[in-house]
C-alpha cells in the first residue's frame, strides 16, 4: 500500500532534549496513529488520532491531527533513555475506500537514539 | 491476559521447505492482518482477514498463504515459492466495531533462511 512520509529518519538527541517528527502524505486520512517498537519487538500503540485538529497528549507525548488531514506530528518532551526506538506513523482512509482494499498505511519510521 | 501471541519468535526455513507462522488473539476482534517488515522500511500488508472463513491478499501476497477458520486463529504460511522470506512478521489485530478502532500487534516472528 502507500507509504506515507515519515521524517526524520532517525535522531541522536540528548537525554532531557525535546523530539518532534511527522508524517505527511498527499491523501486524506480519517485517522492517525502513532506507534512505537523497541528491537525485536511489534509495535505498541501509543496516540490514536480521530478528528482534524485535535491534539492528545499520553504522558510526555503530544501529538496532533493536522487540519488538512494529510499529516500528523508526534513530540516527545524531556526525553529519557527509555524513549530509544522507532517509531510509526499510521494512517487510516475513510470508510469507504477502507473496505475495498489495504486499510492502514505506514511511515518508515524515526529512529530515535537518546544519549544519556 | 488479554492479547496477541505469536509463536514461534525465531524461526529456520530450509531451502525448498513451506513454514507455518502462529498468531492467535484472545481480544474477540473480527479482522486480523499478517505484516512484513524488512530493515528501514514501513510495514506492509500480506494477507489480511475481516471474518472468518474469508481473506483478502494484501501488497505482498505472493509465496503466502493463509487460514482463517476460527475468529481467534490467523496462521500464515510462507511457502517455498517466496524466494527472499527473511524478514521480521508481525500479526495485528482490531476491532471491527464503530469508529475507526487501531490495529494491535503481536511481538513478530523473525524468519531467516539456513
């Protein structure tokens, strides 16, 4: 299926820093995801998205529903080691084009690396 | 508790030989997705199932197969028609109820080739 474009790419920050990235795509989504997996691991749902605009907060992550509907952007505040991974975005169509085909899309993924 | 299993976590495929992945949910969720993921890349779609008894091929489809003959069961199938199947496998899950409900996934199968 579409990938949507996830950046960056990866980040070396330091611990106590504040990390945003985002997901952008040329389509409408009626709902956003974002995830997190550590090495080895599946994925653990993090913020789930459903209305343009609304931002949610989980702890020290942030992230909103862009306006447009075409993007979405996840911060992390006062990271700690435990915040190394990667992490996705995902991205859901609405209803009517979910039950013809592929239902969720997915970025490429951050890699974040915290360094203490 | 309430979740995904996938079973094995590390898994040999000969050459020529056909391989079964496990995945089991406990969640009551009717639709049911298997997912490969390869080094730096988003995840992409297999095989996924919205009910029983039925299966839909995802972008990837070809040298899997599946089954879905319980609501809890999803098992995939990587046969040796599928000539590059090293790669990390993830189930999900999710709810087919109202809203649009996420996707919840297994702790993956990684796959590699002796």
């Amino acid at each position: 299926g579409q990938q949507l474009n996830q950046s960056p790419q990866s980040m070396f920050i330091q611990e106590g820093e504040d990390v945003s990235m985002n997901c952008t795509s040329s389509s409408i989504f009626n709902t956003w995801l974002w995830y997190k997996q550590d090495p080895g691991e599946g994925p653990v749902l993090l913020i789930a998205l459903y209305k343009a605009g609304e931002l949610t907060s989980n702890g020290r992550l942030t992230a909103q529903f862009g306006i447009t509907r075409k993007d979405s952007f996840l911060n992390i505040s006062a990271s700690i080691p435990s915040d190394v991974g990667i992490y996705f975005c995902a991205a859901e169509p609405n209803i009517q084009v979910r039950n013809t085909g592929n239902q969720f899309y997915f970025g490429t993924g951050t890699s974040l690396t915290v360094i203490p | 508790d309430g979740g995904i299993t996938q079973s094995p976590k590390y898994l040999f495929r000969k050459e020529g030989q056909n391989v079964t992945l496990s995945c089991e949910q406990n969640l009551n969720h009717d639709a049911m997705y298997w997912y490969r993921q390869d080094p730096g890349q988003g995840l992409r779609l297999i095989y996924y199932s919205q009910i029983v008894n039925d299966f839909q091929k995802g972008d990837i489809a070809e040298g899997y197969s599946v089954s879905r003959e319980k609501k809890e069961s999803f098992p995939l199938t990587v046969t040796s028609a599928q000539k590059n199947p090293t790669a990390f496998y993830l189930c999900a899950s999710r709810s087919q109820g109202p809203g649009n409900q996420p996707q919840h996934f297994g702790d993956g199968t990684r796959l590699s080739i002796l």
